[in-house]
C-alpha cells in the first residue's frame, strides 16, 4: 500500500467537465436541483463511481451516494462531500468543487490500496440552494431529520415545476443506485467549500479551517393594497403597494446593515402586479434573506422587519404578511473533528486560519447528527452566486489534498 496522493490533473479535468453540465456562455453554470441538468450530472458521477467499483445508493429525497468499502462495512461510514446543484447564474465550484473533490479522494484511496476501518462515502446533497425550490438544504435536512416533510411534496418551483414529481424523475433517472433509508449513522462529515467571500484571498491564505456557519432565515412578504389608474389617481386616494414596499425596505436598509457589521440583510427575488406601467401596483412580493451568527440578533432583527413593513405598509391604506420560510440556527461544528483538521493541514504544510462561514451549508444539518466540519479555500474576489466565481487550480489541489489528509484522520479506529 503507497501513501494516497490527489491525481490534480485528474480532478481538474473533472471539474471541467462537470462544469460543461449546465455551463452559461458566461462560464458559469445552470444545474438547478432536480432539473434535467442535475440528472445529467448525477449520471456522470454515477458512471464515474461504477467505473471504479464503488457502490452508488440514493435515498428517498434524491441524495446521493457513492460508496468505498471499509474492512467492516456494518460500521458508520465516513461522509465527505458538498452539492451539485447550482443557482440559476451559479459558478461552476459552488458545490461541484466539494463533491469531486470528495470523489477524488476515493479515487486516491483507491489508487493507492488503502483499507479503511469503515467505508467512505462521496455524498451529493440534493437541492443545497434553495434557488429552485425552498427551502435550501433539502437533502441534508431530510437527512438529519430523517423524514421529507409534507409540505414540500406539493412545492413548486419558480418555472412552475412541481418538487415530487422531479423528485421521483431524478430517482427514477438513476435505475442502478440502490434505494437505502433516509438517514443512517454516520462516523463523520467533511465538506471542501469555496469560501464565497473575500479574507482568504485578501490574506493570502490558501486554506479556512470552518469553526461554524452563522444563522439564516428566510421571509415570504406579499404586500397588498389596491390597483388603480396610474394618471387619475391623486396621492390621498392610493393605496399603493410599491410605496408601501419601497418606503419600509429603505427604513430597513437603513437600519439594519449600517448599524451591526456582522449582520446581513438581502431582498433577492422582488415581483409587482399586476406589473403594467401605468397601473399602482395591487401587490408587491419579495423575499428576505436574512443572516447573523447570533439567534438574538435574527429575532431582533426579524421582529423589527416585521413591524417596519406592518407600519410601512398602514402608512399607505396597504396590508403587510409575512411567512418565514426557512430558518437555519447558527452551528459550532465538532471541536474533535476540528483538530484532526488543524493536524492535517500542518501535516500536509497548508497555512490555514479558523472562520466563521457567512453562507449556509449542508454540514450545518449533519453536525446535528455527526461530527462536522469544514474547509475553505479562496475565491477570486469573493465572488459567488455569480457566473464569474472562480478558484486558481492550485487552491483547488490543495482543498482536495486536506481533504484527503482530513479524510485519513478523521476515520475511527
Ligand atoms: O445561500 C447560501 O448560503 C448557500 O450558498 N446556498
Ligand atoms: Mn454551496
Ligand atoms: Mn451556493
């Protein structure tokens, strides 16, 4: 058995192709979850794993596995992997770099004759994004929760696809992977991520050692008042939605960022009806993203949204609803787990530095039933969810090496 090495030229060139699946004129990419896109992508991963004898399975929500056996296959395997699925104008290491960089690993492993005390899982977390259908996460939630929950059977995407039937085209699109329950024990989870912001390649730092991933929540506002004749109507006798709409999210936009650096507040998808010119819009629908590492600052925060739209939207004769979504508490990741991580990246001669993640990810919802960690790498210009997101090759290599060195330390005796 030889000390397993990460084959670069070999995982570039998957990442190449996997990054034509979907790919934008842009150089971005377009692989939404459960579209026909992902199911292309899945079957490559599928195709490449039965290559090299590992075992495929899914489960019931479409996550995906790809399988290297251990010396005791009845143990809790060792989980590393990330997501496929992009956004609508996604970058092609968004997930994708994660997820073949977890396969590499197994490639490596492989290579090189490895035995490992327990099997090794490359993982492909279903609808991490949360850009088709929300809520993000879907997959890994289900996971750790053990159970899809009603409510998403009947969910629609923007395009108007309905969740449970792209559910089973997926799952009925990959015929040769096995079914298994939706939810195992798992030894552990290691995830490789971009790191979606600027510090690493701002210090110069190859390699983010992720201690834990701040809180999200999700908003559904619909703003109500009435349509009338954008000419005719004067001031007193409008009821109109996009003021109401505009003059609270001002206040907020005020009042939120300015005032507490770590807080982040985004309004991402904004529609008005009925959305002719020379009518006051009837309704106004959009979405907040909102975001902090501590659980009193959302509520404080998500209160306070709530009462300026109320108030906004009384100022103009509007009525205000609002429906969360989607609400992911901040999460500390294993203090074990993040040792073997600082030993490896020592060991393997990375520098490194702790962080804290701004962006959601689904070692959030393992570290709720395993050991979680993660890894960073830089990003040019922090730039993410944006077809120009880009990794120099050599941070690429050197995830995957960590990766590889935290997978080997990671394992149970
Ligand atoms: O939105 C997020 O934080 C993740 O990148 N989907
Ligand atoms: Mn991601
Ligand atoms: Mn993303």
């Amino acid at each position: 058995m030889s000390a397993p090495q990460i084959d670069a030229e070999r995982f570039l060139g998957r990442l190449d192709a996997f990054a034509r699946i979907g790919g934008t004129a842009k150089g971005g990419v377009n692989r939404q979850a459960l579209s026909p896109q992902d199911r292309e992508a899945r079957r490559l991963l599928a195709e490449l794993a039965a290559a090299r004898g590992f075992e495929v399975r899914q489960d019931a929500i479409a996550n995906l596995f790809v399988r290297r056996a251990g010396l005791d296959n009845s143990r809790p395997p060792l989980l590393i992997g990330s997501h496929l699925d992009s956004q609508l104008t996604g970058g092609r290491f968004d997930g994708a770099l994660g997820m073949l960089a977890a396969f590499e690993v197994l490639e490596a492993l492989e290579d090189a004759g490895v035995e490992t005390p327990v099997p090794v899982e490359a993982v492909a977390w279903t609808n991490e994004e949360g850009s088709h259908y929300q809520p993000g996460c879907m997959g890994s939630m289900a996971f750790a929760g053990g159970a899809i929950p009603a409510q998403w059977a009947s969910l629609r995407g923007h395009d108007g696809a309905l969740f449970s039937e792209e559910l089973q085209a997926t799952l009925a699109a990959l015929p040769e992977a096995a079914m298994r329950p939706l939810g195992f024990p798992v030894a552990g989870y290691i995830e490789l991520h971009i790191e979606q912001g600027p510090s690493l390649e701002r210090e110069g730092i190859p390699i983010g050692i992720v201690e834990g991933i701040q809180g999200t929540r999700w908003l559904e506002v619909a703003i109500t008042g009435q349509a009338a004749h954008a000419g005719t109507t004067a001031l007193a006798f409008r009821r109109d939605a996009m003021a109401a709409a505009a003059r609270g999210l001002g206040r907020l936009y005020d009042a939120i960022m300015p005032n507490d650096e770590r807080a982040r507040f985004t309004v991402g998808r904004f529609s008005v009806e009925p959305g002719a010119v020379n009518a006051i819009p009837q309704k106004v629908s959009f979405t907040v993203d909102l975001r902090h590492p501590e659980t009193a600052a959302l509520d404080r925060f998500e209160a306070a949204i709530g009462d300026t739209l109320a108030k906004a939207a009384e100022e103009g004769g509007c009525a205000c609803q609002i429906r969360r979504i989607f609400d992911m508490p901040p999460a500390v990741f294993s203090a074990p787990l993040l040792e073997r991580l600082r030993e490896a990246a020592v060991e393997t001669g990375l520098a490194w530095k702790p962080m804290l993640s701004g962006a959601f990810h689904d070692a959030l919802f393992l570290a709720r039933v395993a050991p979680a960690a993660m890894i960073f790498v830089p990003c040019r210009d922090g730039l993410s969810h944006n077809e120009a997101e880009y990794v120099e090759p050599e941070h690429s290599v050197a995830g995957a090496r960590l990766l590889l060195a935290s997978t080997l330390a990671a394992l149970p005796g």
